[in-house]
C-alpha cells in the first residue's frame, strides 16, 4: 500500500497534493475497499454456514433471496440496520454504544495483515503474527464491555465467560505458533508462507510430527477463541439468552454477528498461513495477474476448506461444560503445547534444514488418514439414508 500511495504521490492522480494528505486518502480509500471485502466474505460465510448445517440436518435453509438464497444475508443485513435500536435505561450507555464498534476495530485490523497472495496484503508486517495476536484482543476488551454495560446478569456471565476463554486458549495457541516461528525465524505473514512451498510435503503441517501436532492444537484454541461450538460457552441460549448480547439489537447486533462470522474465516485463514501453504500454487504463467488470481483462488479454497470443517463441528458436537472447556484448555493443551514446543526445538537442532524423508511420511500418514476417514462417514451416509445424493446448492 505504501509503494502505491508513493507512485500516486509521484506520478499518479495525486502528485498535485500535499504527502500528508495524499496518504490520508489513500488509507481511507484502502480502508473503505477492506471494509466492503470483509462484509462480503463474512456475508457469504454466514449463507454457506447455514446451507450446510441445513445439508446435515436436512433441511432447506435459506433459499428465497437470491440464486439458492445466496444473498440472503444481504436481506438479513438490512432488516438488522432498519430495526429500533434499543438501549436499556439501566445500561451504561456510553459503553453500551460503543461496545460493538471497539470489537468491529479489533476485527477490521486483523484483516491488515492476512496475505492473500504475493503482494495481495494490505500491510506486510514484519511481526505480523504478532499483530494479529495483540489487535484481535480488542475484540474480547469490546465484549467484555458489551456484558458488564448491559446491566443484565446473563450479558455479564457471557462477557466473563468470553474474557476466560480467550485469555486462556490464548496460551496453546501462541505455543503453537512459536513451533512455526522456530522453522522459519520470522514473525512475517509472507515470509512464513513463502518459508514453505506449493506441494502438500512442503507445507508446515507435515514438516515434522510437532508441527503436526501443533496444527490440532492452534486449531482447536482458535475454536476456542472465536466461541465457536463446542466452546460457545459465552453466549449458550440454553442457559444465557445470547449471552454478552443479550440486550443488543438493530444495527450494533449487526456488528456483534459481522465479528463472529468473519472470525470464523480469519481462523481459516490463520491456519492456512501458517500450515498450509498459503497462497503458495505452481507458476503456471509469467503474467503476474493471472498468477495474483489463482494465489487468491488457493487461498479461499485451502481457507474455506478448513472453515467447512469448522462448520461440520458445530453441526455435529455438543457444548462442553464451563469446567471442562477450562481443564481442556490448563490441564491438556498447555502441557501438551509446551512438549510439544520443546520437541520442537530439538527437532530444529537435529536437523536444521528439514528432513525429506519424515515430509514425506507425514504426508502419506495424513492422506491415509483422510481416506479412511470420509470412506467412514460416507459409509454411515449410505446406511442411515440410501437415497440421499451430495448437492450441496440444491
């Protein structure tokens, strides 16, 4: 983004105009862009969801606004944004107001350092990583202050109940990470992707078996992180109402659900950067337009894959009980994380520059694995219901 606001500073449409102002509007024009993206991507993601839970529960869902209700979430949006908003005489108003917009902060800035290909990322930061980790704290200060503002006892419950959880799944996924960082030696979104290479063997997932396990690990204290089943402990309806929302509605519950949905691709996307290859795809072309679009493609594929997944757990899985989502947490994924970690650094020492062979074994594990994982479950398809076909848009 800077190289361009330079050339447009030069050369460009904005050489006539001060520096200073030239990148103000240059970041708010990239700002007003990344909004707009990251209400479509959560949009979509939020139809998707629901199709598929309809899939597995079979039922319909959404299907009347638009192609297959493909934008139904459109309609959705403007009927949330028409709604009274309604604040509670007894709430702290100013927190309550802006509760939800110091989320959305948190959030939209995560969005600055995601790569979705080579240059395809708003603000390539050396301590990336970091950013991600410290910016998407916000979003836990904003429910947090969503709960205790709202002076209503189940909003409060759900608020603290979302400050433990994260602050707790914080730790195995940080772990997780530094196992990444010890093989690459940078905190660079792109510089860990390019780390790694277009074949599935090159990837981190299956460089050795701690990376390995640190990929389940990260995965599930992301989960975690982003409330989502079988860790939404913060907003169970069953014991809650909707927990630290409660009392939300109108266009700041809009904001609360555009979060949500949108974290559920940032942990996707997270998990593909750092273990799956990222963007990385064969040079097909020297075009580098085409190169830059099938980068992107691999991107949202090898993410929403793993969003998928998210969504078949949701579906499929139970909600934990508040102890046993924080003995989960202290007494298995920490210790683990830290084994883990400290076998990690020996395996670095032993073999500094990789070993191809364990690559190899790992990946053909990992294939094993899979097929006889989804030959089982289209097994248990056939039996429990002979007639029914995988379509998924129908």
């Amino acid at each position: 983004m800077q190289q361009l606001a330079d050339y447009l500073l030069a050369e460009g449409f904005l050489s006539g105009l001060p520096k200073s102002v030239g990148y103000v509007l240059v970041v708010a024009f990239f700002a007003f862009v990344l909004l707009n993206f990251i209400m479509l991507v959560a949009g979509v993601t939020s139809w998707l969801e629901r199709r598929v839970w309809a899939r597995i529960q079979s039922r319909v869902g959404p299907n009347r606004v638009g192609p297959q209700g493909v934008i139904q979430w459109l309609a959705d949006g403007i009927k949330s944004v028409l709604k009274e908003d309604i604040v509670p005489e007894a709430a702290d108003k100013p927190l309550f107001k802006g509760a939800p917009y110091l989320a959305m902060i948190g959030f939209f800035g995560a969005w600055a350092c995601v790569p979705f290909g080579d240059g395809l990322i708003v603000a390539d930061l050396n301590v990336g990583v970091l950013y991600i980790t410290a910016v998407t704290g916000l979003v836990v200060v904003g429910i947090l202050m969503a709960g205790w503002s709202s002076n209503n006892k189940w909003a409060l419950l759900g608020g603290i109940r979302s400050a433990a959880q994260i602050v707790s799944y914080e730790i195995p996924a940080a772990i997780a990470i530094n196992t990444v960082i010890l093989l690459t030696g940078t905190l660079s979104m792109q510089g860990i992707i390019k780390a790694q290479g277009w074949a599935p063997w090159n990837w981190f997932l299956f460089d050795n078996p701690f990376t390995f396990v640190a990929f389940f690990i990260f995965f599930v204290a992301l989960l975690a992180e982003g409330n989502r089943t079988p860790f939404d402990l913060p907003e169970a309806e069953s014991e809650l109402v909707a927990g630290a929302f409660t009392e939300y509605s109108g266009l700041r519950s809009l904001l609360f659900f555009l979060v949500e949905w949108g974290n559920l691709y940032i942990i996707g996307a997270l998990c593909t950067t750092l273990f799956l290859g990222g963007w990385q795809v064969p040079a097909f072309t020297d075009n580098a337009f085409v190169q830059g679009v099938l980068q992107m493609i691999t991107f949202f594929l090898k993410s929403y894959f793993l969003v998928f997944v998210a969504m078949w757990i949701r579906a499929t899985l139970p909600r934990v009980r508040v102890d046993q989502l924080m003995s989960l947490c202290w007494k298995y994924l920490v210790p683990i994380a830290f084994v883990n970690l400290l076998g990690a650094m020996l395996w670095v020492v032993a073999f500094p520059h990789g070993n191809i062979v364990m690559r190899l074994a790992m990946f053909g594990f990992g294939v094993v694995v899979t097929i006889y994982f989804f030959s089982r479950v289209a097994s248990h398809l056939r039996r429990a219901r002979p007639e029914m076909t995988w379509n998924p848009i129908s």
